[in-house]
C-alpha cells in the first residue's frame, strides 16, 4: 500500500551537505591530500569556484567553550571565517551557495563521492573507512597496484599517480555547472497599460516574441511565466510555459514556480514590460 503524505513532495534542488557538488579525497596522509587539493584548485580555479574543507592540523592553541555562532578573522590580505559550533546542513547550504566544488578531507568528513588514494601508509585506515566509500569517483594509484578486496567491484577509472593529465581531465568532465534557461514573467493582467504589454510592438514584432527569440540565443531553454495556461499550450509551434504555483505573489510567484518546475537550473529572469532589454545586457548578465 502507498504511504500516505499529507501534502504533496516540493523538487529541491540537488545538494551534499557541503555545496552543490562534493568529493572527498581519502586513502592517503592529510598533507597529501592537502596537497592534491592544491593541484585541482590551481588547475580548475579560473574556470570554477571551488572550496576546501578541512580539520585544524593545529592542535597547539587550548580550545575553550564559544558562544559565538561565527566569527571573522583578519590574517595579512585574507579574511578568515570560523564557525564556532557546529552548523546545521541549511547553514552550509547558504555559506556555500554558489559554490560550483567543494573539495574535502575525507579523513575527517565525508562526502557524496569520493577520490580515494591507494597508499601503503594509510591501507589499513582506508580499511576502517570503507563504510564512507558511497560514491566512488576515482581511483588513484599511489604505491599499490593492487586493489583491496572492498574496491574491486567499483566501477570508476582507476590512474596512477603519474598520469595526472588523465586524472585532471576525467575530474574536470565531472564537474557539472547547472544550465542556463531563461524565465520571461508574462502573468500579468496589463492592467494600467490597458493592453496587453506582450503584444505591443516595440521592435518590428511583438515584444513577448522579441525578448524570447533575444534569450533564445544565450540561454538552453526559454520558458513563459503565465499565470493560467494560454488556450494554444501544448500545440507543437507554442513557447515552453511555466504556469504559477503560488497565487498572489506576483513575479515573485514566478520565480518560485520555475525553481519548483527545474531546482538544478540557473534562471536568467526578464519580465515582458522591459523593452530596453538587449544583447549586450544579456551578455553583461550571463
């Protein structure tokens, strides 16, 4: 029998707990893994925003119990951030929002996927964390050639060490960046235009045709913000249309909607009453 739900299941968007997209780097020392770390921010820092994740290697400093939530810290040219307890998975979600990678050491957190490292000094700490091992990107020969029994059904690239152009370029197709569509807000009633904003013609065709053949151009998809759906939806020729969810909230209404109709996608929204709106706004935007 189905399980019965009092309201209905809302899309999210895809998440770790960290950010959007997570890989932990286990099987092999800290200072290694801070190290590989280093080499995929230097080889993927200008294309994506990356974060790292780890534990404080400094054991020096005696902690004492905090009662600040986060606090900043000025160190030379950097600004420090230090959360002082530890943070609910919502809070990760918005300190790290619009990061495209977090990369984290899996000797101390875990992650969704993971780069695991087969490394004599740490065959045996690999071992114990075996239960971590969910999602297994890659596999990385350091000084064993041999895989341990609990990686041997795995399915993933296996590389030596040595053949870091193989490792960068496999990592780098993995890193997925959400598409881009465009959101056109078309559910208003033109009421004190006293005629329908979408129709007129501000440059040689009707401006709900004009801004959609302008997205078109820039974005994967464009979708038509409606509060009810047109008479001609669904006909093979009709504009892709996003029909309002929430009711009373305007524009506002809209964006949700989309979000609640493509969680994974990036929205490039334009509503229909901007006909100054052109493709080097566009472009300046993207």
């Amino acid at each position: 029998m189905k399980k019965h739900s009092k309201h209905p299941k809302i899309p999210r968007a895809h998440r770790g707990k960290f950010a959007k997209q997570e890989w932990a780097i286990l099987g092999t020392t800290c200072s290694a893994i801070q190290d590989f770390a280093e080499e995929l921010a230097a080889h993927f820092g200008q294309k994506f925003a990356l974060n790292y994740f780890d534990a404080s290697h400094n054991f020096d400093k005696e902690e004492k119990p905090s009662n600040w939530t986060a606090k900043l810290e000025e160190e030379g040219e950097k600004l420090n951030i230090v959360l002082e307890n530890t943070p609910s998975d919502f809070s990760y979600q918005q300190l790290f929002a619009e990061t495209d990678l977090a990369i984290i050491n899996g000797n101390h957190f875990t992650a969704e996927k993971q780069i695991v490292f087969l490394d004599s000094r740490k065959a045996e700490s690999l071992e114990r964390k075996k239960d971590r091992l969910t999602n297994v990107l890659l596999i990385v020969k350091k000084d064993l050639d041999v895989l341990p029994e609990f990686l041997k059904d795995t399915d993933c690239p296996v590389y030596s060490i040595e053949k870091k152009q193989n490792i960068y370029t496999f990592l780098e197709g993995q890193i997925k960046i959400p598409p881009l569509y465009a959101l056109i807000l078309n559910g208003g009633k033109s009421t004190r235009m006293g005629a329908d904003k979408s129709n007129i013609d501000y440059h040689g065709k009707p401006q709900l045709d004009h801004l959609y053949d302008l997205l078109l151009a820039q974005c994967e998809q464009v979708f038509i913000s409606v509060a009810t759906p047109s008479k001609s939806s669904g006909q093979s020729n009709q504009k892709a249309e996003i029909t309002d969810r929430f009711i009373g909230l305007g524009a506002f209404g809209g964006i949700l909607s989309a979000f609640m109709a493509y969680p994974d996608a990036a929205f490039l929204v334009v509503a229909v009453d901007m006909p100054n709106v052109d493709k080097a706004a566009i472009t300046e935007l993207i």
